[in-house]
C-alpha cells in the first residue's frame, strides 16, 4: 500500500464526511442570517429526517421515493411548529434567551422522538446499492456520491434564492438590518417562519441521505448538529460557499487527524484548530472582518 | 447592605438547621449536591450574569479541578488540601490565558468557542488513560481531613461543602455590589460606552472569567474528593447545559437566584422519578417555558409575573 | 414502537393494583434495588436489564415469592452517569432501606457506588463487565456479566490456533471500548500475538474509514473491533467499502440480531465470542444452561415481544443468583452475601457460576463460545 493511495483515502474520505458537516451548517447559518438566531435543534430536523424516512419505508412499506419527501414534509411541519410554539411567541429576545430555547427545544425534540420511536439504531439501504466504487485509488460509495450532489443542488437552489427571488433577498434585507427590513414594508416574522422552514427541509435531506452511511437513532443529532455548526463558524456563517468549504476543511481535518496523527484526539484536533481559526479570524475564514457600529 | 446581610444569615441559618430535619434521610445526599452544584452556578452567573459573557464549557473547568484533585491526590500522593489549592490556581491560570483570545469573540462565536472547549477538555479525560483512567473511570480519590476528622460520611461532607457554598455566596454577593460588580453590570450593557468610562472591560472579563474557573475548579476539588470516584460522563456537555439551565432558572445576575436554581434542578430528578423515562421531556418543556414566561429567572420573574396578572384582575372586576 | 409503550405502562398499573391487593395480604416485601443506565448513551444495556430484571421479579411473585414472600424490585435509572448513580444508591440504601442491589448496567457507575455498598453492607450484584468491580474481591460485590478477559482470551486462542500473531485492534472510547482494549494490550504477549495497531473510534463516529486504511497499509493479519451497536456495524461496512479481506473479529457487544441487520451482508463472515443465549436453539441437549436459556429467551419474547440478549440474561442471572441466596442464607444483607459467596454452578444465562471468596466473578472462558455469521443468522464456530 502506497503513502500517495492512504492519502487519497484519508482526503477522499475527509470530503465525503465534510461534505454532510457543510450540508448541516448551510441550515444553521440559513437560519442565523435571517433571523440571528443560532437554532441549536438543528441537528434534530437531521435526526427527524432519517428516523421518518427510516419509519416510513419500514413499517409502511412505502417507495423511497414517496417515502424520502414525505419525511421531508413531516420534519418541517416540526420545525414550523417548534418556531410558532417556541420562537414567535418569546418577548425579550435576547441572543442568550434564544440559545437556551433552542436547546430546552432539542431536548424535548430528542425525548419526544426517544418515547415515539426507541433506542435503537436503525438502518436504511443506499439509494443507488451498496457496491463501492474506487476513485483514484480511494473507495467510495454510491451514497456518498448522492451526498456530493445534494450538497452541490443545494448550494445552486439557495443561491439563486436569496440572489434572485424577492423573498430571498428580503431574508438577506433582514440578515443586515432587522428594523430596517421591517421599515421597507417586509414582513419580519414571516421570513423567521420561512427561515424555519427551508432549514427544517434543509436539515432532514442531509439527515435521509446519510442514513444509509451512518446510521440513525434518536440520539444522532447532538453531535452532528455540533459539527454542523462548527462547519458553519469556520466559514463565517455565510449560506453560501463559505460554509460549505468550511465543512469540507473540518472533514478532511478529522480524517487525517484520524489517520495521521490520533483517532482518539481527531475531534479534539479539529477542535483545536476551530479555537485557532476563531482566534486569529473571529469573523470567520472566508469573510471579510465588518467593524461593528455601537 | 444590611438587606443583603439578613439575606445571607438566613441562609447560613437554614443550612445549619436543615440536616437535624433530615437526619439520616438520603436528602442529606442530595443537598450535598445542592451545594457543589451552587457553587458551580454562582461561578457562571458571575460569568454571565454580570459579564454577560456566556460560556457553554464550564462543565470542563469543574472537571479539570476534579481530575487535577484526584490524580494529584491519588497517583502522587499530594495532601488533598495543596491539591486543592494547586487544581484551583492552575486552572484559574489557564482560564486566564485562555481569556484574552476567547473573549475578544462574541455572542455565537463564543458560544461555539466555550462549546468547543469544553469538548476539547472532554476528550481529553476520556482519551489520557494513562493519566484520568479514561472512560471507566477514576477510583480510591482520598477523603478531606482536618487533624483527626476525616470527610466520610454524609453529614460531614454536608457541613464541608455548604462552608464553601456560603463563602462562594459571600464573596460573590460582596463582588456584586462592589465597584467590581458595577463596572461589570456597564460591560454587560455596553462594552464601548464601559471603556469610555475608563473601565478596562478587557482585563475586568478575563478576571472575572478566571475567578469563576478557579471557583468551578474548587467544586470539583470538593466533588472528587466526596465522592471517591470521577468519570468523564460527569463533566461533558451535557452537564454545561445543565448549568447554564441552573443560572438561567434563578435569574441572570441574581446570586441568590443560581442559590435556587441549582436547588431545583437537583432536586427536580428526585421529583420526576415517579415519571422514569419521560422526565427527559419535561425538563426540556421546562427550559422552553421557562424562556418564554420567565426570562429574568424565577427571583425576579415571579414578583413580576404576580404583578402582571393582578391587575388583570382587577380590570375583569372592574 | 408506541404499542410497546401503552403495553408497558398497562402492565404497569396492573402490576400496582396487583401489588397493591397483594400487599395487604402477604407479609412485607423484601425490597431489592435496581440501578440501569435505561436512557442515556449505555441504554442499550440498561433498557433490557430493567425488564428482565422486572419481568423475573414478577414471575418469582407469580409463582408465590420467596419462601412466602413476595420481591419487590425498586429500579431507577442512572442515565449512565456517575454522579446520578450515587445519589440513587443512596437512596436505595437509606430511603427504600433494599436488602441487596441489582446493577448497575456500566463499570463507571459501578465503580462509582462501590464505596457506598461496602461502607452500607449491602449486596451488590453488578451488571457490568469491567473486571477491574470484583478485582481485587471486595466483600459485598460480586457481579453476572463476564469478564471482558475472557472474551478477549476466547479470541487469542482461535488466532493461535489459526496460526495468526500480527493484529489491529479498533476499539471504542467508552467504557466498555476502553476496558477491552486494556484486556486485548494485558493479554496479547501470553498468547505470542502482537497488537500492529492500536486504534479507537469516538461512540458517535459516523466513518472510520481512516482507521481501517491505516490498518489496511499495516502488517495485520486480522482485525479485533472493540464496541457496541452502531460503531461496529459502521466498521464492517467501511470494511467491505475498502476491500480490506483479513478475518475481521467483534467483541460480545454486538452478539444480537440487531447487529446483523445494521451491517447487512458486510456481516456475513464475521467471528465473535458471546454468550450462549443467541444460540440457545442449536445447543446440544446435555448444555447445562440450555434449560435456562429456552426459559429466557422464551419469558422475554412473550413479554417484550423482542428478542432476549445477553444483556438482560445479565439481570436474570443476578436477580436468580440473589434468589438462591435469599432462600439458603435469609433476608439480611449479611446473610444474603454469605449465601451469595458459597452459590456453586449455578447454571444461568450468562455461564456457569462459581463464587468463592477469592472470586466473584464466578465465571470461567467455557461462558463464552465463538460464534460466526452465516446467512444472516448465528453459527457455532467448531
């Protein structure tokens, strides 16, 4: 075995674990920029996703196909409903109150979940079967190349949302200025719910296509939501390419971290180099620093 | 002042009193915890109460005192009290030096920071084997002594413990009302116009997020040694969450509130027990709802609450 | 899954009515207490050592108690956590004043409480697997679940046999990772085997093809993944996704169907030791255990309608271990734990028990057999 063939495996899988990290960031940061919110459940509407898609084809029987955006639908009903119960009606909310919402909000999202379904872990089959396929020397498989190109349409959609579409551009008027945006006449709390819904949506797709790699359970959303949003810091909360690079840098990280250096500290490595990032570029590593007016 | 004296000889008399109540009962046990877990919060709500800066990692400070305790204790036979005294300075020293770069960030950078942090201390006493047991944990953490009575028994660890609550209380309300604490209520409302003032918010931060590591560190100094045996399961984030949820219950900026917050999420699981596996739930339908009725914590939320539906009341009367 | 919830809490108030009318009519209940990390990260140890643990309690009653007296079972969850599981064994131990103690279902919590049981002098009937609870012996604390050294020992002496010495070890960074990897590094010089590669992986890594290319580009000639669900089903897929072909082995913390249907075909071939429950169907008649295990297996399918592993077996051997020791040495915690220590092949779930003052782990590497998966289903490996 070659050093040059380890490294294409180590990068090829850094990639393919980036390119999940960067899926679930794009939902954080879609969420932040619109509402300056840090949805801290996030990684819930992932777990939702496969826990439905999961539920659905197994006992149901249903084609993946009906089965896939069902799931989709469901888990935005609960991030539509977790924004109208939780969200709207909070009154003085400061950054500190909504950080802890959020999170009483996961907690009960993964209880509820832990009481409706179980603690077990449950798999799906791959979308496109389970034979790898090499690349370079390095061996995939089909899923992950399913996972390269739902991040890459969704880069595309969100893109041509908030560049093209009035609503998309109204959510990024309320990103820079919220009194502002609301002076011009948009409607504010309805892009929050809108904010809620696209991430919802954004977040269960990433959790059902990567039930077939990982695996599911109730539990799945604490440390992937973490890593989602650490994908999304490193790339200065943007909901565009930043994040995605930034989950792509913190995948490709933990993979030669792992391979390297010590599977055991591969989390604390890429932690570390968050701290490094954070410190020396607080804004993030693809943005540009912004002077804060008081 | 005198207000606040009353204040803090009351409790000194209900912590002396509630053990006779009790004797014998397991609460004695969990008032114990009470007791660590108030200091815990105390420390944050300094942190984030009056700084406004808010750490989810601090269950890493308070497990860094505890690991730095017993391996000290344990593994190089070191006096449980310099041990304590070293754990509680090395920590503090390394929150310092930590400060300056991760409180120039803000809002959701530190947030992340902290979190980042926290897991990185985590990974830490779950992966050094050799040194912190790793994930099966650390056993034979020698008991406290003082001459000839050693800390074994729930009753004495009771006393122990709340001596070092009621003086992290005594210290932090002192700390609050003093210029301190004032030029750390202006950081919290604003920075700038803080420094115009001539406050160096830079420093005054750090400090502050220094002491309430050392005070974080101390408690887990107490808890190893109570306790004999640490795993890493006790001081992840989970247990941040948790601590934050304490300060937040009894009211930002409120010591007296982290007092009752640490009280009632301790006390709550002994509660909830009657539910089993759905208390999971209710603790997170308390956090939400909490936030959304009490945002300044059940001290100050309640008076505020009463007064808001009285006179509702009165204008259905009327 | 939700049928499975109404059941439970159904059968919970009927237990408390029956309870309820029974008690006024039987003498006192003699109270055992129960610690299992039912929720949290090691709940799927402690979710089926609860309900065996209830489900044996119940029919001990059904069939009229011991000795005239009915057992009642107090269980609380630790979560999985230390600190919680300290306060509930005091609580066990001063406020529902039990005579003996079932669990807890992790080494961490039962390393945890052992300082409290000893000082109390209460029985404790651990769970959990960590050699480390009963060595050195302390005196009230004896434990079901086997030794992670023998399991460990039942695979060195198939690699010698098949004439293997160069190995990978991948094991996960929990407790129950953590203490195999120490009994694989303990034991590997006996057996003339030397460990390539020492690696681990986080509880909730999601992709540990790293890992495997660095053993792939290594000397090993067999890998030996340490871990519970979903961690190894991951390996065998990442496995199968490299093409890595060496013989690939699992610890007995996979040793359930459930196992086979997360790793789907990338399980097929794959070798572990486990206990004899999995198995129970094809041993041979003159198995001492088997009668145990038909019971088992069948007790747990009727009340969970699901498959009994060798977890829950852990919870039946001890609640059945204290019932002997009730019925020979009475109702006190003292002569409880003195019957407990003279119990001798006591044929339960997990093995054949042999306590003795000098051991109380009461097992020897004969509890575990090496299984293979063929077919989707368990093989006995000859």
């Amino acid at each position: 075995m070659q050093i040059s063939d380890q490294l294409t495996q180590y990068l090829f899988s850094g990639l393919a674990t980036g390119a999940i990290y960067a899926l679930i960031g794009l939902g954080f940061a879609i969420i932040y920029n619109a509402t300056g919110i840090i949805n801290f459940a996030q990684g819930e509407f992932v777990m939702l996703g496969g826990m439905f898609t999961v539920t659905l084809i197994n006992t149901t029987g249903l084609h993946p196909g009906v089965a896939v955006p069902c799931a989709i639908i469901l888990t935005t009903v609960v991030g539509i409903l977790f924004e109208r119960l939780a969200i709207r009606p909070l009154k003085s909310a400061t950054p500190l109150s909504l950080v802890i919402i959020t999170i009483g909000g996961s907690i009960l999202i993964r209880g509820i979940a832990m009481l409706f379904w179980d603690k077990d872990t449950h798999a799906l089959p791959g979308f496109s079967g389970d034979e790898p396929i090499t690349i370079y020397g390095a061996s995939l498989m089909p899923q992950h190349l399913w996972i390269f190109a739902v991040t890459i349409v969704v880069i595309g959609m969100s893109k041509i949302f908030f560049s093209y579409t009035i609503s998309g551009k109204a959510m990024r008027a309320c990103s820079y200025n919220i009194r502002a945006a609301s002076l011009i006449g948009i409607d504010v709390r309805r892009m929050v719910l809108f904010a809620f819904i696209i991430s919802s949506a954004m977040g269960s797709l990433a959790g059902i296509i990567i039930a077939p790699l990982t695996m599911t359970s109730y539990d799945v959303g604490i440390m992937i939501g973490i890593k989602g949003f650490c994908a999304a810091i490193i790339g200065g909360m943007s909901s565009g390419f930043g994040t995605v690079l930034g989950g792509l840098l913190l995948g490709v990280l933990e993979s030669l971290g792992a391979g390297l250096v010590s599977s055991g500290y591969k989390d604390a490595i890429a932690f570390v180099i968050l701290l490094l990032i954070l410190f020396i570029r607080p804004q993030g590593l693809f943005k540009k620093a912004e002077t804060e007016r008081v | 002042m005198k207000r606040e004296l009353l204040k803090f000889l009351i409790l000194a008399i209900l912590v002396a009193i509630l053990p006779t109540l009790l004797s014998g009962s397991y609460l004695v046990n969990v008032l114990i915890f009470v007791g660590i877990h108030t200091m815990l919060a105390v420390a944050l709500n300094l942190l984030l109460g009056f700084a406004g800066q808010i750490s989810l990692g601090h269950a890493g400070f308070f497990g860094l005192g505890a690991y730095a305790s017993a391996i000290l204790t344990t593994t190089y036979g070191i006096n449980p009290w310099i041990a304590m005294v070293a754990a509680a300075v090395a920590v503090s020293l390394l929150a310092f030096a930590i400060g300056f770069p991760i409180l120039k960030l803000k809002g959701h950078y530190l947030a992340m920071a902290t979190l980042g942090l926290g897991i990185i201390f985590f990974i830490v006493f779950n992966e050094a084997v050799e040194l912190t047991g790793g994930p099966s944990g650390f056993s034979g953490i020698p008991n406290l002594k003082i001459g000839s009575i050693t800390f074994d028994n729930d009753l004495k660890n009771y006393g122990l413990i709340w001596l070092f609550t009621l003086v992290t209380v005594l210290l932090s309300v002192n700390l609050a009302n003093s210029r301190i604490g004032r030029a750390l209520r202006a950081i919290h409302d604003s920075e700038v116009a803080a420094r115009v003032m001539g406050v160096n918010a830079r420093l005054l931060k750090v400090q502050i997020f220094a002491l309430s590591a050392g005070i974080s560190a101390i408690a887990g100094s107490l808890y190893a040694h109570t306790m004999g045996f640490i795993s890493p399961t006790s001081f992840g984030f989970n247990f941040s969450i948790e601590l934050i949820t304490m300060v937040i219950i009894g009211g930002l900026g409120s010591i007296y509130g982290s007092l009752i917050g640490a009280f009632i999420l301790t006390i709550l699981p002994e509660a909830l027990r009657t539910f089993q596996d759905y208390d999971i739930i209710i603790y997170g339908i308390i956090l939400i709802l909490m936030t959304m009725f009490l945002p300044g914590g059940l001290v100050r939320g309640i008076p505020g609450l009463l007064a808001r539906l009285r006179p509702a009341d009165k204008q259905e009367e009327g | 899954m939700r049928t499975r919830l109404i059941t439970g809490i159904l059968s919970a108030v009927l237990l408390s009515v029956f309870l309820g009318s029974s008690l006024a009519l039987a003498a006192e209940p003699i109270k055992i207490g129960g610690l299992f990390s039912v929720t949290g990260p090691a709940s799927f140890l402690g979710e089926p050592e609860r309900n065996t643990a209830q489900m044996v309690v119940d029919e001990i009653n059904a069939a009229g108690g011991i000795k005239g007296r009915k057992l009642q079972l107090i269980a609380y969850d630790t979560q999985g956590d230390s600190t919680k599981a300290k306060q509930l064994v005091n609580k066990l131990i001063k406020n529902d004043k039990v005579v003996a103690i079932v669990g807890p279902s992790t080494t961490g919590d039962s390393m945890a409480i052992i300082g409290d049981v000893e000082r109390a002098g209460i029985p404790l009937v651990s769970c959990a697997a960590g050699s480390k609870i009963t060595d050195p012996v302390k005196k009230w604390v004896f434990k079901t679940a086997q030794n992670d050294g023998l399991a460990v020992e039942k695979i060195f002496d198939y690699l010698k046999k098949m004439k293997i010495s160069h190995v990978a070890i991948l094991t996960v960074s929990d407790g129950f990772g953590s203490s195999g990897r120490e009994q694989l590094k303990a034991k590997a010089a006996k057996y003339g085997i030397k460990l390539v590669v020492d690696d681990t992986y986080g509880p909730k890594d999601t992709d540990m093809t790293p890992q495997l290319t660095k053993i792939r580009s290594s000397q090993a000639q067999a890998i030996i993944c340490w871990g519970t669900n979903p961690g190894p089903a991951v390996i065998a897929r990442n496995v199968k996704q490299l093409g890595i072909k060496l013989p690939l082995f699992m610890s007995h913390g996979v040793s359930s169907k459930k196992f086979i249907e997360l790793a789907g075909d990338a399980a097929e071939g794959i070798i572990l030791p486990s206990g004899r429950v999995i198995v129970s169907d094809v041993l041979p008649q003159q198995d001492k255990q088997k009668k145990s295990l038909i019971s088992f297996v069948k007790d747990y399918q009727k009340h969970y309608k699901a498959e009994g592993d060798h977890f829950g077996g852990h919870a039946w051997d001890a609640i059945m271990l204290l019932k002997g020791a009730i019925e020979r040495g009475g109702v006190t915690p003292a002569g409880i734990r003195d019957a407990l220590e003279k119990t001798v092949n006591f044929a339960g779930i997990g093995g054949v028990f042999t306590f003795s003052r000098t051991d109380h782990a009461g097992l020897t590497k004969d509890a575990f057999v090496l299984v293979q998966v063929k077919n989707r289903d368990w093989a006995l490996v000859k």
